[in-house]
C-alpha cells in the first residue's frame, strides 16, 4: 500500500540523529 | 553492545523520492541558470537531516524560492507533469513571515512526504515557496486542473491541515491562465 505518515509521526523524526 | 551506525538502521521510506530546487534572482543570468537542483531524498530521515541543515525560508532574501517536487518533475509550467496543472496559492503579507511563513512551509512539506491527500496524491506533483518584498507565496503544485474532484480534495485537506480559518477562502489558478494573464491576478478556478 501507499506510504502515509501523518504528521505527529514525521514531527517525531525531526531531531533524531541522521545522516546523508 | 555496540551503536549501530546510523547509515545502517532502517530509515522510513517515503512513497516518492523528492528534488530540492534552490532559485536565487540574478538578473545577470538567464532565468534557468538561477535555479539549482540541490539534492534528492526519499526517507523521513534524509528529509529532517535536509530541512535541519538548510536556511528557514523567512531567512532568505527577497527574490529566492524554494521548490520540492517529485522527482523527474522540474519546477516550472513549462514540465510535461505540470503543463495541464495549476496551483493552489497561499499569499501572505509581510508581516506574517515572521509569524507563519516557516509554519506553513514545513506543513507544506508534510503534507506531500507523507501522502497527506489520500489517493489523490498522485495528482500532487510539488511546491514552491516565494520570497517577495511584495509579500511571500506558498503554492501547491498539481498536475492536472480538469481533475476537479482531485483538486478540491487536496486543497480541503491542505486548508485544514495549514489550520486556516472556515472564513479564509484560498485560490487554486491553472498553470495556463497564470502564465497568460494579462493583469497581476490570474482568476481562480475553483476556490475552498
């Protein structure tokens, strides 16, 4: 199925380590 | 035990890859030689470590856009995805870009990561943020303005997720009427 995050769940991402 | 290094976790794919486009007004160059692909992305991850790192638009001087659209579209009428679309156009006044612009701009760009607009989606193609003098703009971009239902669907989804007032009314233009339009304002061609 399709991808959907809503946007408590990506909210929830914003200050987590990443890198690219 | 030992951390896992990041680049080996699992990161959240999204359903599109995206293209950051970075436009900045020189008028010593021709119009295509100011706008710059920046990088793609296609995890939630890579989109926070993007948005993290890069100048708030509120930040950018007068004359700069940002553009993120799906990959393989470029930002302008001119893309076979977009020639037949239009846009639904957020206008702001001066004063509310240090109070809204950067708000409405990442609402913006959650709502297109994650698929905010149910199955029509697939009808978004991206948005660009101007930064004016005159007074900022934030557009969603959709490819097709004869896909009536599509439209009104996303633009309803959009207001509401910006948090704009029932008494607010915001305009969706065809790509084809702003592009010929004889006065500043191109005529809506459907509103919600």
């Amino acid at each position: 199925g399709k991808k959907q995050y809503d946007r408590d769940f990506l909210l929830g991402f914003q200050f987590m380590p990443a890198c690219i | 035990r030992d951390v896992m290094p990041t680049d080996q976790m699992d990161k959240h794919p999204l359903q599109n890859r995206w293209a950051l486009w970075f436009f900045k007004n020189d008028k010593s160059k021709i119009w295509q030689a100011n706008l710059r692909l920046v990088t793609k992305f296609d995890t939630v991850e890579d989109f926070w470590a993007l948005h993290n790192h890069i100048q708030l638009a509120s930040k950018l001087t007068s004359g700069c856009d940002y553009s993120i659209f799906k990959d393989g579209i470029e930002p302008m009428w001119e893309d076979n995805k977009n020639k037949r679309g239009g846009r639904w156009l957020i206008t702001l006044p001066k004063q509310q870009r240090r109070t809204d612009l950067d708000h409405f701009w990442l609402e913006t760009l959650m709502c297109l990561i994650g698929e905010a607009f149910d199955e029509y989606s697939d009808d978004v193609c991206g948005a660009v943020i101007n930064i004016r003098a005159k007074g900022d703009k934030i557009a969603l971009w959709t490819k097709e303005t004869e896909n009536k239902e599509a439209v009104i669907h996303i633009g309803r989804v959009y207001k509401e997720r910006l948090g704009l007032s029932s008494k607010v009314v915001i305009g969706y233009q065809a790509h084809a009427d702003t592009a010929t339009k004889s006065s500043s304002i191109a005529k809506n061609k459907f509103v919600v």
